[in-house]
C-alpha cells in the first residue's frame, strides 16, 4: 500500500459519506495504481458489481486482477496500460453512479466526456523532456483547467462541482492558490518551430486549403498565434523552400501541390524527417519489403522514438542479442537487411536495449502469444501494447504509400499493408477477418482461441454453432459474435448464393426494401432476412454433405419455428423443399435433387400437405 496524504484520504472518505462521486487525478500510471489499491483497503465500500459482471467478458491481463481486487472494495483505477474495452466499461460504471470513487491518470481528462461532483488533482504531471524521457513537472495551466474541467459539468450535476488541490503546508497552499487560483501558471507561448510549421503548412496543402501565397498570409493571420502576434502579411519562406528542396511541394506557374511524398506525409501525420528516412530506407538502406528490417528502422525514426519502450527490467548490461533475435527471422523466413543487418553481424558493437526490444515486443506481438505472456515479459500494460501496434501500423502504412512510387510493385506493397493491418489489430494474419468484424468485447485472445480451435471467418463462426462458440467465449461476446455473423452472412449471401454450388442451378436473389427477393425454381419469393438466411445456409449446405445442424442455422431453440415458416414461404414453388432427417438436422432440395428424399415420396407435396410432411421423416 502506497503512503496515501492524511488530508486526501479524510476529504475522499467525507465526500463519500455523503455519498457523492469523487475522481482523483495522479501524474504517474504506477501511482494510480497504488492509490487505488490504498484507497479500496481503507475505505472498503460496497462492490461495484455491474462492473465486475462487465469485466467478466474482458481476457485476463496482468492490470485486471488488480483492478477486481480494488473493485470488490468499491474503488476503480484508468490508466494506459488497461484495454480500451476495460476503460470503457469503468467509464459507463462511474456515469451510472455504481462506481463511486474512481483514480485516474490524465487519460481520463483528454476527450472523454466524464464529469464528477469532485475533482482531486495532484498539481504536477509526466511532460517529455527533451531526451525524450518522462519528466515531472507542475502542471501548467491549460492542463489545469483540463482537469478540473470534469468537475460540476453543466447539465450533469445539479448544483456545483469541486476542484481540490491539496498543499502539504502553508507554503505549499500559497504556491498552488497564486498558480491555479489567480492563474500565474500560464505555460511561456513558443513560437512556431520549422518542423510544426511544415507539418502544418503541408497538411494545408494537402487538403486544399493553401494554394498560394495569398492562402498562405491569410490563413496564418487567422489562427490564434497570427491574431495574437499580428502575423498580417506573415510568409514562412523558409518553411516552403525546405518542404519544395526536400520534394513535399511542388510550384506550378503560381500555385501549390503537395507532391506523393507530401500526401503521405499529411496522411499520416507523421514528421517531415520520418518521411525522408522513410524515403531513405528504400533507396540508401535497400529495405524493399523486408519486415523485420523495417520495424528495426523505423523505431529509431522521430515518430518510432514515441514508441521506445521507456522502463526495461532487462539488465542494463550488455545482452547477447543475436541469438534471441535468431528466431525471429526463422518465424518470418526473412533475412536481416540494412541497419538490423549490421546489428546482428557485428554483435561487438554497443546496442540500445530499448531499441531492440521494443523492436522484439512489436515483432511478437502479432504472433499468436497470450497477452499476458507479453504483458510479463516487457514489463507493460495491453493498453500500452495496442498502443505501440497502432503507432507502428501507421508507420508501416506510410512506408506502403511512400513506396508506391519508389519502385515497390503492388505485391510487396500488399504484404507489408498486410503487416500494418496486423500491427494495428496485434493479430496474427488468420486473425484479422474476425477482428475487422469490430465485434463489442472480441478481444485479441479471444481472436486466437477461435482460431486455433478453426474458426477464422462468419462462416466458421456459424457452422461451428452457438454452442461451440460459447465454449470458447464469453456467452455475451459469443452472442454479440454470432449475431454480427449471421448479418453478415445474410448481406453478403445475395452475391455468393448467385453463384451455383456444383451440380446446382444458380438462385438469383436481390434486396427489396427491408426483404429479400429470390428466385427459385423459375418463381420469385419474398423472403424476411430471417429466413433468407436460412435458405443461404441451406443452399450452401453441400459443403456439409447437403445435411446442415440446426445449430448451424441459428443459436437458440426457434430453428424448427423459422424452418416451418421458410416451408410456408416456399410453398408455392415446385419441385422445393426443406427436408429433415428427424435428428435435428436438415438439408434444402431444389428441381433435380429429388434423389435426396427417400424413393416414392412426392417432393412437390412435401412442402404443401402437412401430414406428408411429417411421414417422410427417417427413423
């Protein structure tokens, strides 16, 4: 348990007596954690119960048993290292008003409509230093403002809100009365960089909103530096003659364009010298298509510097990196090139560990490893993880869009844009169909016990069952997944069930307003999406040897309602049927497949005379 301020711990526990919300803002990740595990052993309020039930559907990650432990005692944290679906759901627990006392770090305060009747802020906060590193520093004003904006929000607090600064002593108090409440803590204005200028300058271009000069003077003039400084006629000449030498614009009589190297640059967001390494990386480092290699590269960029893995349990000493790297080139059957090449064949020279491995954390992170195997093993949360996927993924992207017209033919192009995908998402290349669906709580592990027990696609989903799902998952995320699959399957089924099975006539089907309208047997048939379904799987059901599980139609016990009624709708078609085997599983038969049903019975009678219908089933 962390030493928890007497005055902090009295004025939460008072608040919550009288039984209001509190929210409390540490500058450190390690010290949300702390306080939030103090704090639920000294004021061991009511379990947040919703929330635990929620939590239930979440993978287990090193953060997560922390988090229930604290939350059987009615106290949350937020921090980076949780997975958005945990933030998510602590989020909805604290604006339902189960959740009572939550610690967080600024996450929490950036773009998230969170209020609280009472805001506690510890006045300093981790702001990058100019190595790069982490600093604290007392917080500056906006920053301030930010964080006690979450309190007393108009409209979801009936009278007023609290921000509480707490001073250890009088002096202290004085310091944070003069910086917060009269405002002394206004942060020094810089003035435009030529890095800032150019990213800005370019995304301008980019999207048409500078075309000259004249665009240039009066969208400078108009921002609120220009308004502030009183830019008038203002030109950032040198800013444009770097971006014109370095090919991010180009003139054209009197006009602006932002060249391929320009677009992907403001695509992406990225720094004008992450680009022209990028640029570099194809022609000076010979990188072609080579992952591996790429991601080596591509961390020592300025935007990879964001991704570096700050805090390392490794020994600061130094490693043997060549043989735990070994094993990644045989996983990706690559060979190392450029600068990863001359890391591993000169192993005497001094290494940055953080380098590699972050380099080895994004490497195995879209290999089918547990997350908290990861997790444990670089000393970071999955928040964090998905985190560094997402940055790498959008490098990864710049580097196909800058390759386009560096002599990358489209099938590298398509290989490494498969690896940015699988960057993103911190899946194996199996995984990503299933993770596209954006199906609630489907989380990454989730993804790969699917995939192992042979579930890749909708379909899988589908012909596995309901059941067999659920034993995989978490009912709830089993229902949420089989349901997106079916729709799925029912969308697309229009095109795919145009195309005959072999041996098959083609059925022909459209969407007609909220139906589908199929044609059969040389007549059309109105179909609710319900049953339309139905009938795809059925259709498609040679794949199984024409029998398909009623499991496999929909989970549930309605199948033999929903059969009965495709029955209904079929009726006035000829030559059609939907035939059972009376174990539970059934098979369509269409003009030409009357082989199927048992010899001497009528198939244009089996879907019109109830009694006929119910005699032909097998024994």
């Amino acid at each position: 348990m962390c030493d928890i301020p007497i005055e902090l711990y009295r004025g939460v526990k008072h608040l919550v007596d009288k039984d209001e919300q509190v929210l409390i803002f540490t500058a450190t990740r390690n010290g949300c954690v702390n306080l939030a595990v103090g704090l639920a052993e000294l004021l061991s309020l009511s379990a947040v119960n919703d929330v635990l039930n929620m939590l239930d559907d979440i993978p287990d990650t090193v953060q997560k048993g922390k988090l229930l432990s604290c939350l059987q005692k009615g106290v949350g944290f937020h921090n980076a290292d949780l997975g958005l679906s945990s933030r998510r759901i602590l989020e909805a627990g604290f604006r339902s008003g189960e959740l009572k006392v939550m610690v967080s770090t600024s996450t929490l305060a950036m773009g998230v409509n969170f209020p609280s009747k009472n805001v506690f802020i510890e006045a300093v906060k981790c702001y990058d230093g100019y190595d790069g590193r982490p600093i604290l520093k007392p917080l500056v004003m906006y920053d301030y403002n930010q964080l006690a904006g979450r309190a007393g929000r108009f409209g979801h607090t009936d009278d007023f809100g609290r921000a509480i600064v707490i001073a250890d002593d009088e002096t202290r108090r004085e310091v944070l009365w003069d910086s917060y409440v009269y405002g002394s803590a206004h942060p020094k204005v810089e003035p435009f960089d030529i890095e800032k200028l150019a990213n800005l300058l370019l995304r301008w271009t980019s999207c048409g909103l500078v075309k000259d000069y004249d665009d240039i003077r009066n969208m400078f003039a108009n921002t609120l530096r220009g308004y502030c400084e009183k830019y008038g006629d203002w030109v950032p000449q040198k800013t444009i003659d770097i971006l014109v030498e370095h090919e991010f614009l180009k003139f054209k009589g009197c006009r602006f364009y932002c060249t391929e190297l320009g677009k992907a640059t403001a695509r992406h967001n990225i720094f004008l010298n992450t680009a022209i390494l990028i640029k570099d990386g194809f022609g000076q480092h010979g990188l072609s298509d080579n992952f591996l290699s790429w991601i080596y590269y591509l961390i020592d960029t300025p935007d990879g510097q964001k991704l570096i893995l700050k805090r390392l349990s490794i020994s600061q000493e130094k490693l043997d990196i060549v043989e735990p790297l070994s094993h990644l080139f045989d996983l990706y059957s690559e060979k190392p090139s450029g600068q990863l090449a001359v890391l591993v064949t000169n192993p005497e020279i001094p290494v940055d560990q953080a380098r590699v491995a972050t380099f080895s954390l994004i490497a195995e992170m879209i290999q089918p490893l547990p997350t908290m195997e990861l997790e444990t093993k670089y000393d970071i949360g999955w928040g964090r993880i998905k985190h560094i996927g997402e940055g790498a993924s959008n490098l990864m992207q710049a580097v196909v869009d800058i390759g386009g017209y560096q002599n990358l033919d489209d099938k590298q192009r398509q290989k490494l844009h498969i690896y940015a995908e699988r960057l993103f998402h911190c899946l194996t290349e199996e995984g990503l169909t299933l993770a596209l669906l954006k199906v609630p709580l489907l989380e990454r592990d989730y993804i790969l016990r699917l995939n192992s027990a042979g579930m890749f696609t909708p379909s899988d989903i589908i012909n596995a069952g309901f059941d067999a799902v659920s034993s995989i998952v978490p009912e709830r995320v089993a229902n949420n997944l089989y349901k997106i699959c079916q729709d799925i399957l029912s969308e697309k089924s229009m095109e795919t069930i145009n195309k005959p099975l072999p041996g098959r006539r083609a059925l022909r089907a459209r969407k007609a307003g909220s139906r589908y309208e199929v044609e059969i047997g040389g007549m059309k048939v109105l179909l609710q999406p319900k049953l339309y379904s139905y009938l795809f799987k059925l259709y498609n059901a040679d794949k199984l040897e024409g029998w398909l599980d009623k499991s496999f139609l929909d989970h549930g016990s309605n199948q033999v309602k929903y059969i009965y009624k495709l029955k209904k709708a079929l009726e006035s078609v000829p030559g059609v049927a939907v035939e059972s085997d009376g174990s539970g599983r059934y098979r369509l038969v269409l003009p030409g497949d009357t082989g199927k049903l048992r010899k001497g019975i009528d198939v244009s009678r089996v879907i019109t005379d109830k009694k006929v219908s119910t005699a032909y089933r097998r024994s």
